[in-house]
C-alpha cells in the first residue's frame, strides 16, 4: 500500500543516485580499459609513422591519403563539373550574342535588298516611260499617280499634274503597256483621270485582225465589254484589241487589251476584253498632248520619200 512516510519519498534525490550510476562513476569503473585503448592507439601511431612501405613512404600517409582521396576527388569532381558547367554557361551566352547581331544584320541585309529591288523595278519603269516618250510622235507629259477615286466600285485615280503643266480635259493617259483612261476633270496640281474599266468611259478600237471596229466600255470585275461588233462578224478569244483613233481622245494603234469570251446576242456579239494594263497598279503615267495644228496635218498627210 502506499505510505506516505516512506523514505523514498522523503529523499527523492536520493533514490535516484542509488539507482542510475552516474558517467563519471561509470569512467572510473573502466578507467584501465579506456588506458590501455589510449595506449594501443598511440603505439598504432607510432608504429605508422616509422613503418614505411613501397618507395620509402610511411604508413601513415597512405591512411591519410586512402581517408582523404574520396573527399579530394570528389571535391575536384564537383569543380571540374562546375568549371565546365560556367564555359558551356560564356559559350551559350556567347552564341546568342552572336545569333543576335546576326539576326539584326539579316533584317537589314533584307530591307537592303527589298530597297534595291524596289529602285531596280522603279528604274525599269522610268525607263520604259522614257523610250515610250522617245518612240511617241506625240508630245507627253510625264505623270505619278497620287490618289484614287473613294468609293468600293472606284475606276478613276488622280495624278500629279494639272493645268499648271499645260494639261487638259479629254487627254489620253498610257503606260509601255496600253491605254489606261482620259482625263476628266482637271485642277492646278493635279488632275482626275477615268479608266477604261469604268462602265462611263468609251474607247474607239479596232480588232487587229479582222479589223473590226466597235466602242470599248468598261464592263464588270475590271474587265471590260466591246459593243457594236454585229453577230456575223468573225470575232475569235486572244485577238488583240487596239485604239482606232475615231474617238479623236487616244492616238490610233495604241494596245487596250485581248479578247477573252465571245457570245452571241441578239443583234451585237457579246465580247469581253482584258485590259493590257494592270490598272491596280498604276505607278508611273504618261499623257498625251493634243497635238499641234501642224503636228495634225503632218500625221494625216505624212511626207512621201521622192
């Protein structure tokens, strides 16, 4: 039973020294052993530093050596790897750089050549402007095209020469090409030309090889419709249709464009022409100038050689 005058109670203290040996009695109860373990460790020791193996080395460096090699390569490991590791590191940075001002230098070396290309075809067309001006026997005026005409169905454009530069109303306008309109409202720096596509617009021509006459108008998805051909006259598709100069606008002869589609109709063949000029890509004009009085007599009765 439980007494609570028992003397454990009373010296807990005690108690617990009596059952639990303490580390310095435990010491002092082995102390010979723990002297001969310090006295065999130092004679190991001794005996390492004076014993020696192959090529006169002591013993106790291949100890240190095999206790420290792992750590040693391990460590030189970890270096080489973390050295390698940095170079890859400088030459990835490096290439990237590199592809970087290489990047840089394509883009320009593409607009360089997208510059050039740009000026080449520019020239080709001046150039073409040029001997079209020289070839003509009409005087011309040179042209730019600055604007079109707003709306969805637009067939007119502006260029940038009005009266300024001598320029009228009912004046032809070409390229190297063909006929591309005339001119129908005229202002001081520019004027406002019609193209032949424009259902309004009308062009005496002529079909080169059967020589048959009608009026061009302009038609549907920028093509445009030959009128008056009667259903009897021969008509065949990539016949050439050329300006015949009744009109008294375009100078005769001037190409307007090929026959496409013949039909039938009641009284006129139904014929559609494409234009010769790409009339969505007008750049570069050039306008005919009505020609002198003398200009005129000189191409109705042309001088005969003697």
């Amino acid at each position: 039973m439980f007494d609570p005058n028992s003397a454990d109670l009373a010296h807990p203290a005690q108690a617990l020294d009596h059952s639990v040996p303490s580390l310095h009695a435990f010491i002092r109860r082995h102390g010979s052993f723990f002297t001969l373990l310090a006295v065999v460790a130092t004679q190991l020791l001794l005996l390492s530093l004076q014993i020696t193996r192959n090529n006169h080395v002591r013993l106790i460096r291949y100890w240190a050596v095999a206790a420290f090699d792992p750590l040693e390569r391990s460590l030189g490991g970890l270096t080489n790897v973390s050295s390698t590791a940095y170079s890859t590191y400088r030459h990835l940075w490096h290439a990237e750089q590199e592809n970087q001002e290489l990047h840089i230098q394509l883009v320009a070396a593409q607009a360089q050549i997208q510059r050039l290309g740009e000026q080449a075809k520019e020239t080709q067309r001046l150039r073409s402007l040029l001997e079209l001006k020289n070839q003509s026997v009409f005087q011309t005026e040179a042209a730019e095209v600055i604007a079109s005409s707003p709306g969805e169905n637009s067939n007119a454009i502006f260029i940038d020469k009005g009266s300024d530069s001598g320029l009228t109303t009912d004046l032809a306008v070409i390229t190297p090409e063909g006929v591309v309109g005339k001119i129908v409202a005229i202002f001081p720096h520019s004027a406002q030309v019609l193209l032949i596509t424009d259902p309004s617009s009308g062009v005496g021509v002529t079909l080169s090889q059967s020589r048959v006459q009608g009026i061009l108008k302009g038609g549907s998805n920028s093509f445009c419709d030959l009128h008056y051909v009667m259903n009897d006259e021969v008509v065949s598709s990539g016949e050439t249709v050329v300006t015949s100069g009744l009109d008294q606008v375009y100078p005769k002869g001037l190409p307007v464009g090929t026959v496409v589609n013949v039909g039938i109709g009641n009284i006129y063949k139904s014929i559609t022409v494409k234009p010769t000029v790409d009339l969505n890509r007008l750049e570069m004009l050039l306008v005919v100038l009505k020609p002198t009085r003398g200009e005129q007599q000189a191409l109705n009765f042309p001088l005969r050689s003697r």
